[in-house]
C-alpha cells in the first residue's frame, strides 16, 4: 500500500493504526466525487489532532465555566475574528458541532415553538433540518416547502431551478416569520438579494444555510449573503477545506440569543481542537490561493458535466454554477438505480453518493440519481481533462457493471489517475 502519515505512529492499538492506514490508502488511490467532502491541509488535521482535545471550555471566551481556559479563549477569539473578516459579518459562533446543529440553533434563537419557516423541499434539494418530517425541526417549528421549476425540453429554458414565483407567493400567503434560503443537492448560484427582497415584502427573517457554497463564497466565485441575511449557517469540512464542523454568521442584534441557542440552549463543551482546525481554514480561505482553488472547483464542475452529458448522462438543470453536478441516471439506463450506481462505482473505485432528483419516483434509500462533486479531486490537482476521463471511466463501469473484469480495468486507471495527483504530496496553502 505504501506509506503514510500514520505509520509513524506507533501506538499499542495495532488494529486501529491498520484501520487509519487503510483509510488514508482509499482516499488517496481511489476518486473522492462526493459533493460534501474534501481533503484538509496537514495543519488543519494537525490542530484538530492536536492537545486541545484535553481541554474542558463549556461558555464562551471570558465566560467559561472551568478554569485553565486562558490560550483556548485565545484560540477561540482568533477563529472568530479570521471567520467575521473572511465573510464581512458582524459576529460570528464557530462552536457548532455540525450545520445540523447551525441550523437548528438559529432556529431556537429566532423563533418561537409552532412559527412557521419557509424552506426547500428535501425532495428537490433541500436539507432534513429544512422541515424534513424525520428531523425533529418538523416537530417543533410549522415548515411550509418551495421547490423548483418543471424540468424543460426547451434549451432555450431552464428548468429545475429555484421557483421564485411560488417561493414568492407561498410567502405572501403563509406569512412566514424565517425564510431559509440554500440546499444540499442543488446545482446552481442561489441569489441572496432574491429571497432578502421576498423576505422584505412579507416581513420575514432571512437565514442563508451555505452548507455547501461556504468555501466558494470565501472565494468569491459565490455571491456573499453575508449583507443580506440575518443570519448565515454552514460547514467547515466542504467547500471551505476545513475540518469536521459548523459554524454560525449573524448581524449583530441576533448575536446574543444566537450565542445562547448553541450553549446552552444545544450543546455542552465546544470542541476546541476543531476550533483551531476551523482558525486554520479560515486563514487559508483568505488566501488569494483559495480563490484561485475555488474558481477551479467551479470551471472542473461545467466540464465534468459537459463530459458527462455527452456519455449520455442527463444533468439536472443542464449543468453547474458551483461545485455539484446532479445526474438524472434514467437516460442513460431506465434500469439503473442511484443506489446500484453509487456501490458498482465503490467496485470501480469511484466514490460518489446516491441522491433524489426533482420529482424523483424512487425512495429516498433507491434514487433514480447521483450527486456529485469536484471540491477534493480539484484539491488534489485534477483539472479539465482528468475530469473527462472521470466521465468516460464511471460511463464504463455503469455501462459494464455485470463484468468483473471490466470494473477491475476501470479501477486499475482510477488508481493510475490517482497515483498521479497525490492531494498530500502536491497540497499548499498559499
């Protein structure tokens, strides 16, 4: 397998050291297209390894609730200054454990029990924290659902983009007191000023959930929606290049109820080891780099769906303005299921994960799609021409998906490809 990292690490736990080792071989020799992952730099996973993990924090800085917090406060306060100055915000939580955890705590801060939220359908690209009936937001709070536009035959229209006409007249009709603005599976730039100007119109609150975009606006190849929303959720680990987390943005009247909604109202002692690996990230997000990065991550994504329309794939929307790329599997085999897909492409070497397409008439388990994305191959140097391969070799294995012998080929170039672009032996930072 060769070495890595974690062979100089000699620990009594044998099994977990093979495990970590096996771990770090797949990442790096088969190809990461899942939408929500990246590759972190060496010092971020350093500070998220790091003695930090020692360390009891329960509050905030200068308002701890344990004694010995003087360097973590430190620490602290330095993610967040990085994190207000890279986005423009008036304050900023870095606690948050998960954007799962972002949302539902600006959910508690702003609202009241039974109010009424406007938010993606999860069926057409929206999160479960968006009013899903399996999350327990649905059981508290009153989720009315927008979706998107009827797919299009005519190229002149696209189709299955956000529908400002219905988001705009279930807003007028329901009077929501939060509009949630973003998604998770949904490939094209959200407008901020959009749902800022809806939500003015119905007297509204505006969060922007940028889970996905966050890295991309960091880097300016997505409008910031920072100066438009009340508040703003995300992840660290996606486009951002961070590690495992969330984060929260806010202006400056909702700071403190917002604060008090992820501790105490959610969560106990913050976990300041991945605080520092967020300080990390959001210092290599200011890098003129990172938007060279994010400018990449964008342009990979329009090929690789060009690349893959052409392998007779549809993509939902006809293409990207970020870093998803949405496949419709139905063109390219009625038969063929995004659960079928995503475990012959595991075969092949390809990781890529299942979704639900607008309308999709399979489970939310099945699909009928996959989403996909560039954020980490792109981390590990890939450009335009491996992302055409990319296409021709996951058409190949879907295509051969019965024939062992083919899937064993189809793997043994994804490894060649891989072995070429290394994230940790070409990965910099600035």
């Amino acid at each position: 397998m060769g070495s890595s990292p974690f062979d100089a690490y000699i620990t009594a736990d044998s099994e977990i050291t093979d495990l970590l080792s096996r771990e770090w071989h797949r990442q790096t020799s088969t190809l990461q297209l899942i939408a929500s992952e990246n590759f972190t730099s060496p010092a971020v996973m350093a500070a998220t390894g790091s003695i930090l993990t020692n360390k009891y924090a329960e509050g905030y800085p200068g308002r701890r609730y344990y004694g010995g917090n003087q360097i973590v406060d430190e620490i602290e306060d330095l993610a967040r200054r990085r994190l207000t100055a890279l986005f423009g915000a008036d304050h900023a939580n870095v606690q948050p454990h998960s954007g799962a955890n972002a949302n539902v705590a600006v959910y508690q801060a702003l609202l009241e029990p039974g109010d009424t939220v406007l938010a993606m359908r999860l069926d057409q690209g929206g999160h479960l924290t968006h009013g899903s009936p399996a999350s327990m937001t649905s059981k508290i709070w009153r989720f009315v659902s927008y979706g998107v536009t009827p797919r299009s035959d005519d190229p002149s229209i696209i189709g299955e983009i956000i529908d400002v006409d219905n988001l705009r007249a279930l807003a007028h009709a329901e009077r929501p007191k939060l509009i949630v603005a973003g998604a998770t599976s949904y490939s094209r730039q959200i407008s901020p000023e959009i749902f800022r100007e809806i939500a003015d119109e119905v007297g509204a609150l505006l969060m922007f959930d940028a889970a996905h975009p966050a890295g991309l606006i960091a880097g300016g190849s997505h409008p910031n929606p920072v100066p438009y929303a009340d508040a703003v959720t995300f992840t660290t680990h996606k486009t951002l290049r961070g590690p495992r987390g969330g984060a929260i943005l806010c202006r400056e009247e909702h700071a403190k109820k917002i604060d008090s909604a992820v501790f105490p109202g959610q969560q106990g002692g913050p976990l300041e080891h991945s605080i520092a690996g967020k300080a990390v990230a959001f210092k290599e997000a200011s890098s003129p780099a990172f938007g060279d990065y994010t400018d990449r991550v964008v342009a990979n994504a329009r090929v690789f769906a060009a690349a893959l329309g052409q392998q007779g794939f549809r993509i939902v929307s006809g293409g990207t303005d970020n870093h998803q790329v949405i496949v419709d599997l139905r063109e390219f085999d009625a038969e063929l299921t995004g659960k079928v897909a995503q475990e012959v492409l595991d075969v092949a070497g390809i990781t890529t994960n299942r979704n639900q397409i607008p309308d999709d008439p399979r489970s939310p388990f099945i699909t009928s799609g996959l989403r996909l994305g560039t954020p980490a191959q792109t981390t590990a140097g890939m450009g335009a021409s491996e992302f055409q391969t990319i296409a021709e070799l996951m058409s190949r294995a879907l295509r051969g998906r019965a024939d062992e012998s083919a899937l064993a080929s189809v793997r043994d170039e994804v490894a060649e490809i891989c072995g070429a672009f290394n994230p940790y032996a070409t990965f910099t930072t600035h």
